[in-house]
C-alpha cells in the first residue's frame, strides 16, 4: 500500500520542474488540453526530457523504493507491458496500471479530455489488470458516487 500511495503521489512530480525549466510548458499543457493531445507527445516533440525521466531522477536521488523509479520512468510508455520481468518487475507494472486505469476513469468521470493515459494505454492496463469492460463502468460509477459524497 505505501508503494502506491507513494507511487500515485511522485509518478507526475517531474512536471513541476519542467514548468520550472521550460518558460513555454504551462502554455504547451494548455494547448494539450485544448487540443485534447496526448501530454507525453508533446513533451517528446518539443523538450530534451520528458516528465517520467524526471521523476525517476527524483525518486532515485530522494532514496526511494527501488521499485518507484521504473515504475514512474515507463508510465507512459507502451512497451512497458511487454518487457520481461527482470526489466520491470511486476510489482512496478502493477502500480503503472492501475494508475492508468484510475486516472483514465478519474478524467472520463470529470469529463476532463485525457492528457495521460489515452486508449492502448488503458486497454492495456486493464487487460493486465483483468478489468473488463463492465467492471470498468461499476469503477466509473464508484467513482462518480464517491464525487457526489466528498465533492471538490
């Protein structure tokens, strides 16, 4: 449980530093989310590094769990579902797909455009999860309940 509480809290924390470093990032986050495009893209289009890359720098020299830093480095990364084991242990896999799936619900349900996950990701995340699609929908609508109980 600390590895994915720690995980869901660091696995985007390279984007603060690259608003930081880059004076056109905020406008280029924006214009994702007008353009509904994928964040990831962008960054790999316009920037030396990418927000994984940073975080898993971070994570690294902060000392944390081991398994964080790959984790984090491939969330956005496609092929992390086909690595081996001994590349991206399964218990890294795990914290990246659920992330994926829970951050993909989180957007639909706030009808927010995705900037982070996208379809292959989250196809892919739920079939290692073995959340089919009618689970994902009772997901959906836990989470929509819960909103209406703790609303922001």
């Amino acid at each position: 449980m600390d590895a994915a509480f720690t995980y869901t809290m660091f696995h985007d924390a390279g984007m603060p530093l690259m608003l930081c470093r880059y004076p056109d990032y905020a406008a280029r986050l924006d214009a994702c989310r007008r353009d509904r495009q994928m964040l990831i893209d962008t960054e790999r289009a316009y920037y030396p590094c990418t927000h994984p890359i940073i975080g898993a720098l971070l994570v690294r020299h902060w000392g944390l769990d081991a398994s964080l830093g790959p984790a984090i480095r491939l969330h956005h990364d496609l092929g992390a579902y086909d690595l081996p084991e001994g590349d991206l242990p399964a218990r890294s896999l795990t914290l990246i797909a659920i992330a994926q799936v829970a951050e993909a619900l989180v957007s639909a349900v706030l009808r927010e455009p995705d900037l982070e996950v996208g379809d292959d990701l989250l196809a892919r995340a739920a079939g290692y999860l073995g959340i089919g699609q009618a689970d994902m929908e009772l997901l959906k609508d836990d989470i929509e309940q819960a909103l209406l109980v703790t609303p922001f």
